[in-house]
C-alpha cells in the first residue's frame, strides 16, 4: 500500500526564527502514527530544522538540489551537502523551477539520477498548465512529463521515489483541482506507471496532490482513491492549518 504523506513546501518563505517557531508549533501536535509528515525550509534553515526535529517524527527534507556532486556552480547545493545535515528526502522538479529556473526534463532526470545514487528519496513533481487543460492535452503533457524527466530508473529505485500531481494552475491560485479531476490524473499516473514498471510497482507508489490545498478541501481531495496525500505551499506555513490538513485522511 502506498505511504500517506503530507509535505509542506515552505519555499522562499520564513527566516530562521521563523522556521523554528513554525517548527516549534507543528512539534506540540500528535501527529497521526499512519502518516509521514515532511517539511521543506529554505537551505538555510535546514540543518537548524533537522536538529529541531530529531526526536520528533516530521520529517525535514529539501526543495531541490544540482546534479553534480561538486564542483564550480556558485550558489548550489549538491546531494551530500544535503545528507550531511540530516536530509533525506527532496523535491525534485517543482513547477517553480521548471519555470523561472528554465529545469527542463533531461536536467530533472539527471537530478533524480544524482539524488537516488546519493540515496536520497525523490518527490518528483509533475504538472500541466491551464492551456494545456483547456487544450484537452493534460494527460499527454503528463505521460511526457514521466517519460523524460522519470521513466529511465529502474524498478528497483522505485521504493524511493514519490511523485506530486500539480496542475500549474492550481498552484498558489486558490484555484484547486475537484477531486474528481485529481482522481481521474492520479489514476492515470499509476496505470502509466503500470504500462512502464508493472503493477507491483504501481501499487505501491504515493502519488501526492498539490495546489491550493486547505483544511476546507483537503478531506474531499485526499479521500480519492489515488490520492495518497499532499504536497502543500500556502497552507503548510500555518501551523493550525497544515495539521488540519495532516488530520484530514479519512
Ligand atoms: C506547491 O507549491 O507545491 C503548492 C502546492 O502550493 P500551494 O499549496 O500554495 O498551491
């Protein structure tokens, strides 16, 4: 059975003092035994996060990472700088950075590569844009999405990999997607999976739903029966509102 698991994607949002007392609020609250709870801060606070969570299951994990191991890339991260404090987990191929950061799919799938070879577990993101929709071809631009960014690993890294359904426009826009038309792309990311790896895969992959996810929508949404959790912006940077969210599993 796949993993339920709710990841806060904290983005550029929150300066140390800030992510400790987030931190510190999310650590007073029972956390169900049957969901993994993740958070993502900003770089810096990262190590500080991972100490603050030690003893605490919420999970710190990475909102990106470069390819190379080392070398002269000013301003990056690679994926032992991330295992060296603590991280474990990261986020791989955010509409964000397939955006504004120009990461096309060959770029993404050589960060997978990087991230499983440092056995690091990957939450690779995947999303049309609303022409796309409108145009009728969200399930092509998906199925392509995996194929070049994804479908090269093999079967065995499969235990490592998670993925996160996120309509680009649905992120961040209030908008969100029914839990119809999550179901309907969900289900057609693990037959996808399926045609490519089997069903002993497929069946035990979490495929995660993320844009504008709240307390108010997130039972219908995470009730869907291949929905297995969220990925979350906005609503994880509250603390009352992103445990509501972790509570919403039926
Ligand atoms: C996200 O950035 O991954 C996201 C889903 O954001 P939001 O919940 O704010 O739409």
């Amino acid at each position: 059975m796949p993993r339920k698991i709710v990841a806060g994607n904290w983005k550029m949002h929150n300066d140390l003092s800030e992510t400790e007392t987030l931190l510190k609020d999310l650590k007073k609250q029972v956390i169900p035994e049957d969901v993994t709870v993740m958070v993502a801060p900003s770089f810096t606070n990262l190590y500080k996060a991972f100490e603050s969570t030690r003893e605490h299951p919420i999970q710190v994990i990475a909102q990106n990472m470069h390819q190379s191991e080392k070398g002269a890339f000013t301003g990056e991260i690679s994926a032992s700088m991330l295992k060296s404090v603590g991280v474990k987990t990261v986020i791989i191929g955010h509409s964000e950075r397939r955006a504004y950061f120009n990461e096309t799919d060959d770029l993404l799938a050589e960060k997978v590569n990087a991230a499983l070879e440092s056995e690091i577990q990957v939450i690779f993101c995947i999303g049309e844009e609303l022409n796309d929709r409108e145009n009728g071809d969200q399930y092509e631009v998906i199925q392509n999405q995996l194929e070049n960014g994804l479908f090269h690993v093999s079967e065995d890294s499969w235990e490592h990999i998670m993925i996160a359904y996120e309509p680009v426009w649905a992120i961040g826009t209030g908008e969100t997607a029914s839990p119809k038309q999550a179901q309907e792309m969900h289900q057609f990311i693990r037959e996808a999976i399926s045609k490519q790896y089997g069903k002993g895969v497929s069946k035990e992959v979490s495929i995660l739903y993320g844009g504008s996810v709240k307390p108010a929508n997130a039972k219908e949404i995470f009730a869907k029966k291949d929905v297995d959790g969220g990925l979350i912006g906005g609503a994880s940077l509250k603390a009352d509102a992103f445990i509501a969210i972790i509570n919403a599993f039926e």
